[in-house]
C-alpha cells in the first residue's frame, strides 16, 4: 500500500497525469473505470481562481465516483498561492499538486511552472505558502530541472519533502527538453534510492505499453507511474498496466463494444458537464485514438468528428457497431505525440 496523507493507494498505483483540457472529469472516470488509481485536474492558475475567472472555477468540479482526485494549481507569487490553496481546500478534493513543470513560455516567464525550478529557495516557498494554507496533503509535479546543466531534482526533492510535500511525480525531462528525446527515468531512480526520502516518488515519461511499465518499475523502483498521453482516447491503458505487472500477461484489445461504449460515456459525460457544443468539440480528437485500427474508417470518422449535436454523434456511433460487428480489434501501438511542438514554448 502507498499512502499520502489520508489517502490509501494500491501497490504500485497508476496515476493519470494531469493535461490541459484532457484531464476534465468525464475523461478521468473514463480512467478510473479502467483502472486509474488517482487522478489529477489540468493545471489551473492560482491567478485565475483568485479573480475567480469562471472557466478556472469550472476547473475545480469534481465528483465522488473519480475520487481520490488532487486539484492542481501553478503560480510563482506565495501569498496568491496561499489563497488559491485555501480555495481549493473548501473545494474538498483529496490532494492539492502544485505543477512546478509546465514548460509554457508565458507560464514560465512569469516565474511559474518549470520556471520556479531555477530558484529552489522560491519552489520550497511557494510550497511552505500552499501547506501552511491547506488541510489536504500537498503533492508536487515537476521535471529534472532547468535544463541538461542544472538538473537539480536531487536537491529539489529533499528540499520539498521538508517543506512538508507529501509525494512527488518527476517528468523525466528538462524544462529546456520539453517533449525531445526520451524521458530519462535514472535521475528519477535516484531520487527514490536517497535513503533521505521517504515520500512516494511516482516516474513519469513515455509509458505507452505495459511492457515498458513494467520494466520501468522494475529497473527504476519507482512507487507508481503517472500516465498522460497514452491514456488519450485509450484509457484502458491503466487496466492493461496493471493485468500484466500482476500476471505478465496482455489483455486482450478492448472490443469495438467497449470502445463505442466508452467513448459513448465521456461524450455524454462532457455534454453534461460542459454543454452541448463544447461537449462535443472536446471529443473530436480523442476518437481518432478510440477507432485507432479500423479498416475503411475514414468516412465514419469524419462524421463524428464534424457532427454538431450529441444525436448526430452517437447515431454515428451507433453505426460503427453496425459496420463492425464482428470485427476483432487488435492492439494497435500508442505513439507518443508532441503536443507542444506548436505551442508557444
Ligand atoms: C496535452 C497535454 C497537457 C498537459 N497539461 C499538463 C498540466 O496541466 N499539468 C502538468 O503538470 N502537466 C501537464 N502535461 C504534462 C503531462 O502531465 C506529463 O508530464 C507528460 O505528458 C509526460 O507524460 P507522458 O509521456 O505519459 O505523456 C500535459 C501534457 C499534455 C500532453
């Protein structure tokens, strides 16, 4: 068992891996229901929630079925993190994360995110100001440091862990790495291995296949492994993960069933939550992932992803069940995308 503050975890936990307008709610019990043990809100500026901009709001719902769920907020200023802790707490989530990683140049240039990392006096108070403002635990997210010189996550997690953290997920990147290259999980390794440290550390970068799950756990020794992309429009990635480091065996492919009615749950979740047009556009580009190997899908994928109301998508998905009867799906490989090669970095 793994335990953060209160919250009780599995051995070897898989976490979902906070993602800006990915991770909102009916994605996250997509997860849960296949296997995710906790998950995390998207970032949201501790700036935002204290102006109490409605979409920053928005971002703080959660629900009983996801729990346990950590919300988590960036900033670089200490009182305005002291106040957005004290607004997430009313909000009852079961951890607070403060996301020391992003790598957004805006983010980082205003002395947040993966910005902090080059001033760790400020990173171990930013962390004091959200523990000293909170009931919950107080988790961090961050990278490997600044850039290939100043990879001081050695320091940062000893620092962090006596400000009071209570686990840390480290990327295994630099902020300067952004998404290049592979995540370098042996730094990671010894963060875990400092007989100094005894909170959970949890490895993140690049899991995409149980295998790699697995051999990470096993040559890093990591407590859990935090899962982003892969999860995206395949969130049976957390039940695969966990069937083969229990078994080593794969589960078979999720069938065209499973995968209609899945990706039938989180568009009406998101309808529900977000309205009917928003709803919908934030589904259009998980599908992809959902039908990822159907043969002569094409035309049927772009219906659904220019459909406009929920009848339209789901009649769409009604007939992928009738095209498809009988077809066996097979596991298609999860490539890892960059998705900030065309943000402003
Ligand atoms: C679309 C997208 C949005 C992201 N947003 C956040 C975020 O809000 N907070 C955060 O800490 N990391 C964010 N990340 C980074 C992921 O949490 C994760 O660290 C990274 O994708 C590496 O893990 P992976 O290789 O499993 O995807 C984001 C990543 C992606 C792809």
């Amino acid at each position: 068992m793994i335990k953060i503050g209160n919250i009780t975890l599995p051995d070897f936990p898989l976490l979902l891996a906070p993602m800006e307008d990915v991770s909102d709610p009916p994605f996250r019990v997509v997860c849960k229901d296949n296997g995710a043990d906790l998950l995390y809100t998207e970032f949201i500026s501790s700036e935002g929630l204290i102006r109490d901009a409605i979409k920053a709001r928005r971002k703080l719902d959660i629900f009983d079925e996801e729990r346990p769920v950590g919300i988590q907020i960036f900033g670089g200023d200490e009182e305005r993190m002291a106040m957005a802790a004290r607004i997430v707490d009313v909000t009852n989530p079961d951890l607070l994360d403060i996301n020391f990683g992003c790598p957004i140049k805006g983010i980082v240039n205003r002395g947040a995110g993966a910005g902090v990392l080059k001033d760790i006096d400020l990173m171990v108070r930013l962390t004091e100001a959200c523990v000293k403002s909170t009931r919950l635990p107080v988790t961090v997210k961050t990278r490997l440091g600044w850039d290939d010189a100043t990879k001081n996550i050695e320091e940062v997690a000893e620092r962090l862990q006596d400000a009071g953290i209570q686990a840390l997920a480290i990327h295994g990147r630099t902020r300067c790495q952004l998404y290049k290259g592979e995540a370098d999980w042996s730094l990671i390794a010894k963060v875990k291995n400092n007989p100094r440290i005894h909170i959970p550390i949890f490895g993140n970068g690049d899991i995409n296949t149980p295998q790699k799950a697995l051999e990470y756990k096993n040559r890093y020794g990591v407590d859990g492994i935090m899962v982003g992309r892969a999860a995206i429009g395949y969130p049976w990635i957390f039940r695969e993960i966990k069937h083969y480091v229990q078994t080593g065996g794969m589960l078979p492919a999720p069938t065209l069933a499973e995968r209609v009615a899945v990706s039938r749950k989180q568009l009406r979740r998101s309808v529900a939550w977000k309205g009917p047009k928003a709803g919908i556009y934030s589904m259009r580009r998980q599908y992809l992932y959902y039908f990822k190997g159907l043969p002569g899908f094409a035309e049927l994928r772009q219906r659904l992803v220019t459909a406009i109301t929920i009848e339209e998508a789901e009649s769409v998905l009604d007939e992928i069940l009738i095209k498809y009867e009988g077809f066996e799906m097979v596991q298609e490989p999860i490539v890892l995308k960059d998705y900030h090669e065309n943000c402003a970095l």
